[in-house]
C-alpha cells in the first residue's frame, strides 16, 4: 500500500492548511494512505494529543477516510520527520516551502551543496513534495 506523510503544525498555520492540502491531492492520485504528523518539541512546554491534531485536521478538509494521526516527540522536528518516514517506510514525503527552507539550513551545515530533495531522497529512499503556500 502507497503511504504519504504530511509533517503539520498544530494549530494548523495557513502553511500547514496548503501543505496539508497538497498531500491530500496526493493521496488521492495515487490511491494512498495518509499520515499526518505532528512533532510535540521535548523544549515546549505544550503538548498536543492525536484527537486534538485529528479534530483540527477534520475541522478544515472533512472526515479522511485513509487517514492516520501521529504525534512524537522531538527535539529536533526535522530529525523526528525523518525517523516517522523512514520507520513507516513512506512513499511520499509532502512538506511545506517554510519547512524545505529549515531543512535547507540544516543539510547545508552537513553538506556544501543543499540539494534538500536530493538528500532527503538519498536519505529515505522516498519522492519528496514541496507544497507551494
């Protein structure tokens, strides 16, 4: 089975609707399921649960049927969102343009050359989307 996942913030920012809406578009072509993923970050006092982040998911897109709701902690978002793809064996990756722009600053102190996709594809053995908000 085709499996999507889709990092999101909570509460769901305008970045987060449009990126999250990307990645339903993309289940749906290729008939998938869908992980939604919110990292609660062990610096942050706030702790949101799976009914809230489902609640808030189904408040703006409706009832998913294919949809599961994930909430890990982290210290580091973009580290925890490459251990949820890779653990779940993701097909797809879709994340925000503010998003590929966080992980471009952290490969480029890896790597010289911040090719995020191209890493993250090295990475996760994965294709990676980039909604557009």
């Amino acid at each position: 089975m085709t499996l999507v996942v889709v990092p999101v913030r909570y509460p769901l920012s305008r970045h987060s609707r449009a990126t999250l809406e990307r990645a339903i578009e993309v289940t749906s072509e290729h008939d998938a399921d869908l992980t939604v993923l919110h990292v609660n970050l062990y610096q942050n006092d706030e702790t949101v649960t799976r009914a809230e982040l489902k609640s808030a998911v189904e408040a703006v897109f409706g009832r998913l049927d294919r949809a599961r709701y994930v909430v890990r902690p982290g210290f580091l978002v973009e580290e925890t969102i490459l251990d949820e793809v890779a653990a779940e064996d993701a097909d797809y990756v879709v994340i925000g343009r503010k998003q590929a722009g966080r992980w471009r600053r952290m490969v480029r102190q890896l790597i010289d050359d911040p090719d995020i996709e191209g890493f993250l594809r090295s990475k996760l053995d994965c294709d990676v989307i980039t909604a557009s908000a």
